[in-house]
C-alpha cells in the first residue's frame, strides 16, 4: 500500500513528518535534552493505516548556530536503512513504551547534530521515503516555483533566480540542505542528485548575481 502524500504547498515538513509516524508534534519544554518523551498517537481518521511508530526522538541541533533545538520523531530501522551515518548512540536502554488507554507513546531522546536543522524535516519526508511525490516536489521547496519550471535546463534556472529577491536567503537555505545531504549520506541517488542540481543552479546564480551588480 503506497503512502498518501501530506506534503502540499503549505505544509509544515515538520509537521508532516510527525503525521508520517502517527504522533503529534512534540512540544520543547527545555533547550536540556529529556532521557524519554511522551509522543501523542493520532487517531482515525487522521492516522495513516499501517504506518510506523516512532522508536526514538532526535534532539537535534546545528553544529553552526545557537538557534533552538528541533524534537523530530524517527524509526531507528527506518533511518538505517535510508542514511550510510550511523544511528545516534545513546547510553539509554529504554525501550518505546505504549499505552493504548491514553494513546501515548513513551521514547527515548537521543542528540543529533546536522550543520542546517531546519532543512531536516524536509529532507527526511524525500530521504526516509515517507512522502511518495516526484522529487520535483524537493525543488518547489527549494526554489521558487518560476525557477523550477525551467528544470532541467539549469541555465535557464540560474538566470531567473539570480534576478529575484532574497537570494541570499536561498542561499543560506540550499547550501544547508546541501551539507546535510553529505553529512548523513542520504542513500537515495534520486534525492542527492535533485538537492545536488538545486545547489549548483543556487550557485551559479550567486555567481551571476555577482557579475550583474559588478555591471551596474
């Protein structure tokens, strides 16, 4: 049975992803990192039939910025399947605990580190297989959708992105998903190959940037 797709225009990845495994966002109460968490378990008709469980929860942060730790919910056998970076270790032997009365489920925190974190859930939805869209969906979340339109023809996509505004900021995003995708080693050729091309039409539009402001 083929996951249905959560991922629209608007869609919080974050959130998303959560949907994926059956639970609710969790909250971050603190910036200390919890031994376990209590996940709340969606219920019909919002819970996805057959989908897994959460084994753990990753305490992640950036290994180049203070900026506030994300709680996202992840299948152990799931993520060693889909990335070649080991699994976080953790000293904990606390099992996932179920308790179908309250609909919760109790699991373990382990630290994560990823030099861009707000990427993650995205890339998680495409790398772990959660979300069945075409990988052209990756790219309308990363370029804006008249720059995506002109894929493949990267040159045609640069041009056009090194004229909108906020470019840096695209920058900073792409390159983030970028070095994430190398940090993990996402083993999904499809998934590497879209980031990678996204990253190069990136920067070469900040090469032309460049060159069109020199002109000036």
């Amino acid at each position: 049975m083929q996951r249905p797709s959560l991922l629209n225009a608007t869609a919080d990845p974050h959130e998303v992803i959560c949907r994926h495994f059956n639970v609710l966002k969790p909250l971050l109460l603190s910036t200390e990192i919890p031994a376990t968490i209590e996940l709340s378990i969606l219920r019909a008709p919002y819970a996805i039939p057959d989908a897994p469980l959460p084994t753990h929860v990753l305490f992640v942060e950036s290994r180049f910025s203070s900026a506030l730790p994300l709680l996202l919910p992840i299948h152990a056998g799931l993520y060693a399947a889909s990335f070649r970076a080991d699994f976080p270790a953790t000293q904990s032997s606390f099992l996932p605990v179920l308790n179908p009365s309250a609909h919760t489920l109790t699991v373990p925190v382990v630290p994560f580190s990823v030099p861009y974190p707000s990427t993650l859930p995205l890339l998680f939805l495409f790398a772990l297989g959660l979300e069945p869209s075409p990988q052209t969906e990756l790219a309308y979340r990363l370029l804006p959708p008249s720059v995506v339109t002109e894929f493949p023809n990267t040159a045609a996509m640069a041009a056009i992105l090194a004229r909108i505004a906020g470019l840096e900021s695209v920058v900073e995003r792409n390159e983030g998903m970028w070095r994430n995708v190398l940090a993990l080693g996402v083993s999904d050729g499809k998934v590497v190959e879209m980031v990678g091309t996204v990253w190069s039409v990136t920067k070469e539009a900040r090469r032309m940037r460049g060159r069109l402001q020199g002109d000036r």
